[in-house]
C-alpha cells in the first residue's frame, strides 16, 4: 500500500464539507482552515514522525542531542505546514507512543526539547497525550512515535495561501537550497520558512498565488500544486539551486523532506537574485496551460515530475 | 515509568504560558483553551489509541466491525474531553501509522468508518496524517496507532468548565453507570455525553462548577478535580451506579474508561433521581474542606481515591 492510494481514498471522501460552515479548507491542502465563530479563520495541521522511518532508530537515549533532533523535526514538521499556507503559528499539541523501557529522564528530555522548539517557533505547546507502545516480545520494540498538531492564523492581508490558485502565467519560485537531506542532516536541522512566506505574502499584489512546502521532493510537491490548480508546470532542471553537498540534479527534484516553500507569483513580481534575510529565492519554472501536471526540462527532454519524489509511505530509498 | 510521572514534569514546565496571549488554559484540563484573534475561544484536545494497549491487537484487519470499533473509540475518546469542557465539537484531525502489509481495504475502511464517527458527532475530519510504521523484524510488527485532535467551542453561556473550579460544599454527581468497560466492551461503544454535558451547562445559576471525563476511573479521577480545585472530595461508595454486569463496588471505583462525566454542583441545584435523554445523574458525594485529594467511604472505613485508577502507561490490569 502506498500512502497516495490512500491519500486518494480520503479526499474523495472528505470532497464536500460544505455543509459544515465552519470548515472553509478541508483535507488536502498543507493545512485545513476552520471558521471560528465569530468567523476568524485558523489553520490546523497535524504530522507524525516515526522511529525508523522519519529518524533513525534510537541507539541511545540518553543522548540530549538525538532527542533535541527528533524533538525539532517533530514540531518542525508541523510549523513548515503553517508557513506553506503563508501562516503564523500560535499553539501545538503533541503526543508521544514511547517504547516500553524508555527512560523517564530521556522522555522528560524530549518533551522539554519539543517544548522548547514549539516556543521557539511562537507555537506553546498547550495540550497532549502520553501513552506507552505495548510489548511485542521477540526482543522488538514498537517505535517511538511522536505527533503534533499545530494552529496558526492566516496573513491578515492574504489569507490563506492554497495549493489550487496557481495561474497559467505564473512563475514558480522556491526558497533556499534543495537535496541531500536525510545524508546531510538538514532534516533534522532545517529552519520552517515562516518568516519567508509571511514576507512574501506583505507584498499586496505581489503576494504568492499558490504554495506548498517541499516535504516529499520537488517533482512531487510540484505535480500536487499543479493537479490541484489544473495547470501545467515546467519547472527548468538548470535553474535549480542545489546545496553543494548535492551534485546529483535529479536528486535536487527527487530528495524528500527539503522543507523550502514552492510558490507561484506573477510575472516579475519578484526581481531575479532577491533574497529574504539571505534565504535566496530562485524563480525555477513556469506554470502554462496543457494537461495538468508537472514536468522537468532537462539536457535530454521533459520528464514526468509526479514519479520524482518520494511517498512516505514507501520503504525508505 | 508511569505516565503520571511524566504529565507531572510536563505541567511543572507549562505552569505559566500567559505571555502568551492566546493561551487561555494550558496544559492539566480535558481540553486546552485557545484565545482566537478576535477572541472567541476554541478547546483543544488530542488523544491517541494504541493497538495492545488501547484495544486488542487486530486478529483480522478484514473485519468490519474490529475496525468500525477501534475507529469508534478513537474518535470518541476525544469527543469525551470536549464534552467533559462543555462544549460542542466543531473538527477533526486525525492520523494513522499503519503496521507494514496492513491492507489498503481495510485502511480505506478505517478511514471510512473514522470519518462517519466524526460526522456523526458533529466534527468532520479536516486534515491528518498517515505513515506507515518501520518493519521490526522477527515477526514483530509495530502497533496500529491512530491519534485525534478534536475541536470545540465553550458553551456560550457557561464558558469551559475546568477542573480547578469546585467549591466547598458542591455536591459530587456522576453520569450513566460505572464499571466493568473493558470485558463488557464498552470502551469500544461508549457514547460521549455532549448532549449531557450542554443541557448542564445550560441551566443558568446551576451549571457544573467543575467537571471531568472518566477516563481512568473514577477515583484517580475525582482526586484530579480535587487536587485541581484544592478541596476535599468524600465519594459515598454506597451511592455508585454501577453497570448491573459490574458487581463489585471497588471496579467501580478504580475501573478505567467509563467515559461518563464526573462534575460538582451546587447543593440542590439538580433533583435526585434526575435524567437527560434517559441517562441517570446520581449524586456520589460531596465537596469538604481538608487536604486537597479525593476519599471513598466504605463501609470499612476511608480509602484514599487516589491510587484506585489506571494509569494508561501501566500494564493493563
């Protein structure tokens, strides 16, 4: 089973909450926007992270600085999500699944780290559940599994930035640097681009006209804006800004878990060579009428993007 | 490790977010409470199931009604923490790490019935998250483990009802009947008392002053309103409704996952013998002075309330 093929299941199910007022974005964009009652709009996102898959599998508990990694990544995750909406975070809850036997002081440890990251990005966390994995036997220990929820508001000029508003016209543009993640650490590391995209969505009239954090690889985060805005874009393989850890090109497109916002804008609305507090923002394709799809220009033809990237689901490459 | 111990450190370093302005109430009550921009206020919960812990381990995931029930409880033991606030269920996330090999029917099944379940309270599934869990080896594999975040509004007259706010001389009520959920199986049919809880609280001058869900049975969770609240709680052991497949007085007391609400009241501010929708509310005891804690009067004395419960990181008894 590949997550998409589920995903797919889900959003069939979940089309039309229109009845429910109170829900304005419902499942599949980076986060659903929910109308409070007196009708300010939220965003909420929630993400897991799972020993084994999304972090490697603990050897040793005790060390503070594993645990500040899996603790960071996990709020991390959950913060890039707001920022992609063009978002600011305001609160989290969290929930730890801690295998049997993990210690007391390396649990205390971790909630503080995940505490401390949550301040850190503006986002307390305000609530959360704890629960112990069961005892599989065999010597084997269920994984550690870590989920948080966060809530943020929209741009008040902007609102909430989807993935379906991209236009036939557009440029597509992506913040930072791309692939080697997972080798390089950067996964554990990155800095959510909430400062970016709230920047970015200040400029009236020249605000993003769709985004998408890159979670699951360029190719495929490009093909979810571009099925969701049933356009066409073409994203140019040599205007793609690399990390210089990464010499592979086709792995700047097929890396997972970049966390560099995707956005599409109008034509020059962003100079060639900006940068925001020296994050470069590099225009890297176009957005054209056609079928809907993303595609890569590279030396030796168009590739299908929607197969670059990888599902989460998927055994690890 | 016992998770009490770890909700302890959590509480001690979550004591004081009130710089942070839309933190109404934090972390230690069923819900937390959100201040929204133009100040409404939201509750916030999440609770998570553990296949093994939770509910018993899946024999055979192409069953319809194992899944109908897990997905049932999952959404329900979330519901249970709005309805313990006062409050009215709005939205839903949820997500799902999924054993290797689990098969797409009966995730799409899951999902399906997950999703009916929080229709049908009112809190359409918005977002959430699926992964799938690391392969153990060994034959092991890792839990099923779905957690949901549920949102909800304060009832507009009353406000949330926190634990913290019982009085001396309240009277000590307790929805339905207690005991015995595990091998009867209510724990996997319990029906969140949302409409209880509302009717409750609209009944101006005689709502709940304070209020929880029994989760981890009714003497671990009386001394909770009572060490919150710093009073005296004195349970009558005579008094438990007790379900009639319940024949011992002390599971009634120490039996987790009853999910009925347990609130304090104004003398005289319900009837004895009073009902809504054919749901019982028995009067259990009553609010002194004394050292902050809850006691049960049996007929062999006082017992201390405290250590009767489950803690969800124990072993199940």
């Amino acid at each position: 089973m590949i997550e998409s093929d589920l995903l797919r299941h889900i959003y069939s199910r979940t089309a039309d909450l229109s009845r429910f007022g109170q829900v304005v974005v419902g499942p599949g964009d980076d986060c659903a926007v929910l109308r409070a009652p007196s009708g300010d709009h939220l965003l909420l996102t929630v993400d897991q992270v799972v020993e084994g898959r999304h972090f490697e599998a603990i050897a040793d508990p005790s060390k503070a600085r594993v645990l500040d990694g899996i603790g960071r990544k996990a709020i991390a995750r959950s913060i890039s999500d707001i920022a992609a909406m063009g978002g600011t975070p305001t609160a989290t809850l969290a929930t730890a699944c801690l295998p049997p036997g993990f210690p007391q002081t390396s649990a205390d440890e971790l909630f503080d780290r995940m505490h401390a990251w949550a301040l850190h990005w503006g986002a307390p966390l305000i609530g959360g559940d704890i629960a112990m994995g069961p005892d599989l036997g065999n010597s084997a220990k269920p994984p550690l599994l870590l989920t948080t929820t966060v809530l943020g508001v929209p741009h008040a000029g902007r609102g909430p930035v989807l993935r379906s508003t991209a236009q036939v016209g557009d440029e597509l543009w992506v913040t930072g640097r791309l692939g080697n993640s997972f080798a390089s650490g950067r996964h554990l590391s990155f800095e959510p681009r909430v400062a970016e995209a709230r920047w970015l969505c200040s400029r009236a009239g020249a605000e993003p006209t769709a985004m998408i954090d890159l979670s699951d690889g360029l190719g495929r985060d490009a093909d979810r804006i571009a099925r969701a805005s049933q356009v066409r874009i073409e994203i140019d393989a040599r205007l793609l800004p690399l990390h210089p850890d990464c010499t592979d090109r086709r792995r700047g497109v097929s890396d997972g878990e970049d966390y560099e916002l995707l956005f599409t804008a109008s034509p020059g609305s962003l100079a060639e060579g900006a940068s925001i507090n020296a994050v470069p923002l590099t225009r890297i394709g176009r957005i054209v009428a056609g079928p809907a799809g993303a595609v890569i220009r590279t030396d030796t033809g168009l590739l299908d993007a929607s197969g670059l990237g990888w599902d989460h689901a998927d055994p690890r490459p």
